[in-house]
C-alpha cells in the first residue's frame, strides 16, 4: 500500500465517529433558517452542504485545509530551483488534511508516475470529433469515455462492502488525475498547434510535464504549478464542485462525476468566465485600435456591457465579498513577471474602474473582480491566445479538489443527495398569498 494510502487508511478511521455521533446524538439540531429566497434564489447561503477540504470565508477567500493561499504556496514542498510547490503535495494536502514532507510528494508522483498512461482511444475519440469543437466538450467527453476504466465500478460489482467504497474510488481519482494533463495538452497541441504532438516526460512533476506538452518554456512550469493549486477547491457549494459531489452521491463513479464537474465549469457564470474576459477585452482592444484605454474610455465600455445587458465577465461572486485572493495571488505574479504587458494593464484598468461602476449601479452584491478576471493574461502573455482553452486549465486544477472531496464522501458514506422541492403555490401558501 502507497505512504499517501495508508495514512489516509488512518485518517478515515479516526474521522467515521465523528459523522456518526453527529448524525446520530445531533440530527435535529438546527442550523439555520431556509427562506423562500434561498428556496428560489439557487440557495445562497443555505448551510447544507459539509467538506473538510476547503472553506470559503466571504471576506478572507478561500482556505485549503486550514490554509490561505499564501500559505499553502509557502508551505507546499517545493519543485527544485523553482518558487511554486508540487501539485503532487498540494493532492497530498487537500485528501489528508496533513503539509506533506519531500517524501510524501515523492510517493504520490510515483503514484502517478504508474498511472500516467492515456489509452489509445481516448485520442482516437478526440479526432473523430469535429476540430472545432469546444475544447471543454472534447475534455468532458475524453473523461466520461475513460469510464470503462473504472475501479470503483469493478468492485461495487463484485460485492465490496460500503465501508471499502472509498479505496477504489481514491484509486480512480489517482488513476483519472494522472491522465488529465496530458489529455489537456493534447486537446490543446491538437487543436492549435497543427497536431504536433508533445510525448509526456515521465521524470516530470505534473505541472512541468504539463508546461513540456504544451510546449512552452520556463517558466509556464511555474504558471501550470500555480493555476492547478488555485482553480483546486473552492468549498462544496460552486456549480463544479456541487455537480460532481452530486453525480457521486448516486454511485456513479469518479468518471461520470469529472466529466459532469467539467460540464458545470464550462458555464460562462463560472469557469467560462476566464475565457470571456479575455473575449471581452479583446473586443475593447479592437475599438481601441491597440492603444490602452483611458480611464474614461474603459468606463464607457463598462456602461456599455452593462447597458446591453451583459454581465462584466470576471467581477462578482456568489460567496465572496471582497477581491478574490486568488486574484491577487495571479496579480502579484503579473507585477513580477509581466508589469508592463498591455492586457494586463488592461485588467488592472479594469480593477480600477469596474468596482465603482457596480457599486453605482447597485445590484452585484459582490463588485470586486473574482479568480477569472485575470488568469486569462498570464496565459495570453505565455502565448496560449486560444482563450477557449483556459477553462480546461481550470478543469484540471478543479478536478483535484472535487476528486478528494468525493473520496472522502464515499469514506463517510454520504447518502444519495435528494433535496425537496415544493410547488409555487405551497409557497405563496406559506407567504400568506391568496
Ligand atoms: N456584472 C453585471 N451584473 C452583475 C455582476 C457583474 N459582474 N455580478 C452580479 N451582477 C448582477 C446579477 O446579474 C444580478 O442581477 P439580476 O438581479 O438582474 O439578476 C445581481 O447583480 C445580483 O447578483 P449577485 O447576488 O451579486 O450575484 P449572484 O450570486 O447571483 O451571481 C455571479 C454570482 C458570479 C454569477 C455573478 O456575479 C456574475 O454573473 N459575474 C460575472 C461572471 C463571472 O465572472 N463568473 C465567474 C465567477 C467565478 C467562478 O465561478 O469561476
């Protein structure tokens, strides 16, 4: 058994009382009051959902298994001579709960060392789609087509008991995540590169070998390292995350789940954000001719997006109140490494003038830019303009957090997700409306 396996082993044993005690000795207590704006209103702050591996405070942002980002990027064992951790120690940080050490990061880049290998008809089924395609569809369907693959699936049919559900549901996740960045880069060499191919480098670590398919320099090893630990969780209730734990709660397997997860990321309110930030200010530029905006000429634009209707892709957020710190953490990047690249100064022109505008105009409960107002810069700066890939980024780094999530579902054998649903009429019976 793997170092990371067994002391999760440790970890579920020590974990099962506690949802027990809870559920049983305190079921009934009450938490919170539902709303018949909750009810209708996509169920915002309803507290009915439970992870250990991240929590999301509206005003600080996100923490991964008790960690800011800053943090969890100062704390992560580190690539050597590079400044960003291992993905491979972050996989270790969200499923345990515990900073792993140098060896720990070993043991699970060993793991997917072993399970790297995509089978031949995953590439196959990406060419017989047509090329234009949306490279999130062809992600979605390279996954759920692995579904044959599944471990979980072999032992449910054999008999395992419920209490093992977990061990062939963490081996998917290994075996599934392992694969991803080189499904990733082939859809994107495929695509856009004239199909030429990049084969994987088996001593890499999984952003680096990431950067070596897609065939960029240093440092997009660094950008790949970066983009996979912040797109990674973001509590349990985003579109994303909720799918896949939805999908899993029924026993459909890691597969159905991450090819479902994908789907939900591909909506233009969540993870297709980043991809219309970069169409948005790309349309900008145009008008513009090239030249950077003045601070009133990007209000107007502002004003006109919201005038026809739209939403200012990249600003506002379901949860948060604040600008998001995995915002800041690719903005802190940008002023290192490319302060004076035009989208970028585009973006934090935007920084300056897009919270006013939506604070005047009184609706978003949240005007401070999210995660996807800026990753797409960083990605346009290393020469990925193809903006309608940047979600499959997202997809890979989301996968990690949704994949450990679920395995610890089936470790505490969360039911079949089943919420109640009410008529309109129940609920005007219920406002007191004849
Ligand atoms: N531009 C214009 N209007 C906005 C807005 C924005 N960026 N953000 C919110 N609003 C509007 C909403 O559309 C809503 O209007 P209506 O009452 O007319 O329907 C009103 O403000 C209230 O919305 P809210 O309660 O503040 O926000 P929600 O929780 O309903 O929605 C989100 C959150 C993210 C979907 C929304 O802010 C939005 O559409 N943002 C732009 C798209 C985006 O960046 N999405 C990515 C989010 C991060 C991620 O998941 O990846």
């Amino acid at each position: 058994m793997s170092k990371l396996k067994a002391k999760l082993h440790e970890k579920i044993e020590g974990w099962r009382p506690r949802t027990t005690k809870l559920l049983k000795e305190h079921g009934d207590v009450k938490v919170g009051e539902v709303t018949i704006s909750q009810v209708i209103g996509g169920m915002r702050g309803v507290k009915c959902l439970t992870t250990d591996i991240s929590y999301l405070d509206p005003f600080e942002g996100i923490r991964f298994r008790g960690y800011t980002i800053p943090e969890t990027l100062e704390r992560l064992p580190k690539v050597p001579g590079c400044e960003m951790p291992y993905v491979e120690g972050h996989v270790y940080l969200l499923l345990t709960g515990e900073i792993p050490t140098e060896e720990d990061v070993a043991d699970v880049a060993e793991e997917f060392r072993k399970r790297r290998k995509v089978p031949q008809y995953v590439f196959d089924l990406l060419r017989a789609l047509p090329r234009d395609t949306h490279p999130m569809t062809m992600f979605s369907a390279a996954v759920v087509a692995m579904q044959r693959e599944s471990e979980f699936v072999k032992a449910y049919n054999a008999g395992v008991s419920k209490m093992d559900y977990w061990e062939p549901t963490y081996e998917d996740m290994l075996n599934l995540l392992a694969k991803m960045p080189e499904i990733a880069a082939y859809i994107f060499r495929m695509k856009y590169r004239s199909d030429t191919i990049i084969p994987a480098d088996p001593d890499m670590d999984f952003g680096g070998n990431f950067a070596h398919m897609m065939g960029i320099p240093k440092p997009y090893d660094e950008v790949s390292r970066l983009y996979f630990i912040l797109h990674s969780d973001h509590e349990s209730g985003n579109v994303s995350a909720h799918t896949g734990h939805l999908i899993a709660s029924a026993l459909s397997d890691m597969y159905y789940s991450v090819s479902g997860l994908i789907n939900g990321l591909a909506g233009p309110l969540h993870g297709l954000a980043n991809q219309e930030v970069l169409r948005w200010i790309q349309g900008v530029m145009e008008r513009m001719g090239g030249k950077i905006p003045s601070e009133e000429e990007m209000k107007q634009f502002v004003w006109d997006t919201l005038n026809s209707g739209q939403v200012v892709p990249g600003f506002g957020h379901a949860v948060l109140r604040k600008t998001d710190p995995r915002y800041q953490a690719q903005r802190e990047y940008c002023l290192k490494y490319l302060p004076d690249d035009s989208i970028f100064k585009y973006v934090d022109l935007l920084y300056k003038v897009v919270p006013p505008i939506l604070q005047e105009l009184g609706k978003a409960k949240n005007p401070w830019p999210n995660v996807d107002a800026q990753s797409g810069v960083i990605q346009w700066y290393y020469g990925v303009k193809e903006y309608d890939f940047y979600t499959v980024l997202f997809a890979v780094g989301r996968t990690i957090g949704v994949a450990s999530n679920i395995v610890w579902d089936r470790a505490l054998g969360y039911p079949i997700e089943r919420p109640k649903s009410l008529t309109t009429a129940m609920l005007e019976e219920i406002a007191g409306i004849k």
